[in-house]
C-alpha cells in the first residue's frame, strides 16, 4: 500500500470521502432571488412609508417637470400643449439662460473653495479634543442652524453701507460706506461666502472626523524623520483626507449649485444679474406665469448637477486609491 500524506485525497478519502469544497457565493440571480423569499420580504413594511414620500413629493414632481419643461404652459392660457424646445429658445433669446449657468458655476464654485478653506483650517484648529474645542465646535455649528433666509437677512444688514462691517472698518478707514451687496464684483463673493460660512460648520465636522481618523503612529513617524508642520500636512494629512475631500467639495459644489434662499434674501438677483443664479431665474418666470420656462430652467439645474456630479465623483475616487 502507498504511503500517503496526510491531508491528500486517499487520506480524505479514508476518513469519509474527498475533502469538501468551499461553496461558492451565489450569482446575481440567486441572490435577487434570495430577496424574495418569505423571511427576506419582512422590511417591506418598514421601508414602504419612506418609499412613498419619496415618489410622492420627489419622482413624481421631477417626473411632471420633465414633462412640463416642453410644453407652452402658462398662466395666461388654459390650454397646454407640446412645444419641444421652445421654451429654452426663448430663454436664449430674452438672454436669461446662459448667463443664469455662468452665474451659477462661478457662485459654486467660489463658495465651495471659500467653505472647504474655512472649514479645513477651522478643523486643524479644532481637532484636539477638549473642553473649549468642545464649546467652539458648537458655537460654529450654530449657522447650520439657522434658516439660510434669516442668514440672508441677518448678513444683508451687516453689509449694508451703514452696517456693523462698514462702521467697524471706518475706525481703521475714516468714512469708509461701500456698499458690498450693491456692486457687481464683490455682490457674488459676497453672497457665495454667505452661503459658505452658513454650512461651513457641517463640513468642519467632516473634516475633524477625517483628521482623528488618521493614525497617530504615521504622524509620530514623520516627526521622527525630521518632517515640519506643514510637511507632516502636506505629505500625510492631506493626502489621507482624500474620502473627506470628496464628500465635502461634491456635497458644496452641488449644494450652491442648487443655491437659492440665501441669495433671494441678499440681492433678489442682482445688481443687474451678478447673482441671477438659475434657481432665482426660475422664481422669476413662475413669478411671472410662465411656468414652461421656469420648469425649463428648474431641468437645466437637475441636468448641470447630474454633469458635473458623475466625473466629479469618478475623479475624486480615482485620487482616494492614488492618495
């Protein structure tokens, strides 16, 4: 008889039968299948409710403006009927949608970099855990609180030309009166920094989370090769910050694309149409009763959001695995 080792298939076979296999996990259709099933089936109930609301209040109204974003309805006429791209025609024409889009990007995009710096430097200060970083990460979480129209207003008063800014500069630059929501070049930074110091408290929060998620033992390792502050930032925090990177410039760039309480209780658009973003546009026209236009304009946000998302998104988790 053969010497066999142990663990080979006549010694298998000896102690029963060939050794079993591991089980593979099942494919796609037998894991939908599994779904199904009976005992599978019990979140249903729980789930429905939500469900509901979603399709009630979310996709059947995107549904609807889709559909209404082609046709002539307004408020002057009973009748509706389908116009194709008429409705974006006439916003070319009357000069209102391109330079709605142009307002829209560069207002996304300066309040993203201004919330994403504030709220990364405010994060490195306040990362240390401790009693006063305790109070201040809550104090600078409050203008999340607070509805963005009462924001609106209350930042409209402080730049006023006689506001508390203008008043408190005056002390340094006598008779100092600019008026910083009434000219077009500093009407748009103003409102975009508006609406990134609102959410700059939520984003500070997603950084702080990034920053204390980092391994000390990677920070004392750096030190002990002789790296500097900034060095020991550059080199080790910021790049393992790439997941809070993503979320916070997606979630801020999609976020003041969508702008629109902020800036309607600021300027109402203007001067002229310096912040005439398309949310604002969009108000107008339903203001004035055409609504084909303005659900026109509201399809134009839904599309510039889904362009910009899918490649951001791609791009930004690509640069989290080469981070």
């Amino acid at each position: 008889m053969l010497n066999q080792q142990p663990g080979t298939r006549g010694d298998a076979g000896e102690q029963g039968g060939e050794a079993r296999r591991p089980v593979p996990p099942p494919g796609r259709r037998a894991a939908a299948f599994m779904l199904w099933r009976p005992h599978a089936r019990r979140w249903w109930p729980f789930a429905l409710p939500a469900m509901i609301l979603v399709a009630v209040f979310f996709l059947l109204p995107f549904v609807l403006n889709v559909r209404f974003a082609f046709t002539s309805w307004t408020g002057f006429n009973a009748n509706i009927t389908w116009n194709g791209l008429q409705n974006f025609r006439e916003l070319m024409q009357e000069d209102i949608l391109l330079p709605a889009i142009r307002v829209t990007l560069l207002y996304a995009v300066v309040g993203m970099i201004v919330q994403n710096a504030f709220s990364l430097s405010m994060a490195l200060l306040l990362q240390t855990t401790n009693k006063a970083n305790s109070v201040f990460r809550a104090v600078f979480f409050l203008p999340v609180l607070i509805a963005p129209v009462a924001a609106g207003f209350i930042w409209a008063g402080i730049l006023a030309p006689k506001g508390p800014l203008n008043s408190a500069i005056s002390l340094v630059v006598p008779g100092f009166n600019y008026a910083w929501l009434g000219h077009a070049n500093s009407a748009l930074v103003a409102v975009a920094s508006i609406d990134a110091w609102k959410w700059s408290g939520l984003i500070t929060l997603v950084y702080i989370a990034g920053l204390n998620s980092i391994p000390h033992s990677l920070m004392e390792a750096a030190m002990l090769d002789g790296a500097n502050a900034w060095q020991r930032f550059w080199r080790v925090r910021f790049r393992l910050l790439a997941p809070a990177f993503t979320f916070s410039i997606v979630v801020t760039l999609l976020g003041a694309i969508s702008a629109f309480d902020i800036v309607q209780a600021t300027t109402l658009g203007g001067p002229g149409k310096a912040t005439t973003v398309l949310n604002v546009a969009m108000y107008g026209q339903y203001g004035s009763g055409f609504f084909g236009t303005a659900s026109a304009l509201s399809l134009t946000v839904t599309v510039l959001v889904v362009v910009i998302a899918v490649p951001l998104i791609s791009f930004l988790r690509r640069r989290e695995v080469t981070a």
